[in-house]
C-alpha cells in the first residue's frame, strides 16, 4: 500500500480522471496491449525462454501466495474472484512440493 501510495503521490493525474494506475504519455490508461508487449520486451531482455504474458504473473502470484499462505479465501479476494471455484484452479500443487511437505510431516519420510 504505501509502494502504491507513494507512485500515485508522484505520477501525474490522470486525463479523464480515471483511477488508473498506468498511464500512457498522454494520460490516459495504458491498453492491454501495451501491457503485453512491454511484458515480452522485458522478459526478452532478461533472457526469459518461455512466452510471457500477463496472466502468467498473475497465475504465479496466485500460485506462490496460495503455496505460502495456504489461504484459499484472500487469494480469492486478492484476484478479485466472485467464485471460489475459480480460485481453486491454483490449488494444483507441484510434485516438488508435494515431495517437500511429505518429507517435512512424514514419519517414514527418512526411512530408507
């Protein structure tokens, strides 16, 4: 929150008094598109192999939020989801943390 509130603090209003939180040069709302390809101008730059896109960091924020924290319900308000059905889709668990979890709880984990 206040990494939000300090950027809106300095960035100039904008045109049509939108509540926006990127803003083109002339002040009005960046469009996806922009978006998308200044994603992929930097993903390139840093050498990224994978195509990247939008929904990628927002389906690995939800991933590692839910990974972290667990909490099914705030990462359902966090993404702004009506349904928590929609929310589940991140439950899917990778093998490797699967593998962690059981190693960390389980008795027989260490047993060779």
């Amino acid at each position: 929150r206040e990494a939000l509130a300090a950027w809106l603090a300095v960035r100039p209003p904008a045109s049509d008094g939108s509540a926006a939180l990127f803003l083109s040069s002339r002040g009005t709302r960046v469009t996806p598109r922009v978006v998308q390809h200044r994603l992929k101008q930097h993903a390139l730059k840093a050498g990224t192999p994978v195509h990247v896109h939008p929904h990628v960091l927002r389906h690995s924020f939800a991933s590692h939020l839910l990974q972290s924290s667990g909490d099914l319900r705030a990462v359902q308000e966090l993404l702004g989801h009506a349904s928590i059905t929609s929310t589940q889709v991140y439950t899917a668990l990778d093998f490797q943390h699967l593998a962690a979890v059981y190693d960390r709880a389980h008795p027989r984990s260490k047993v060779k």
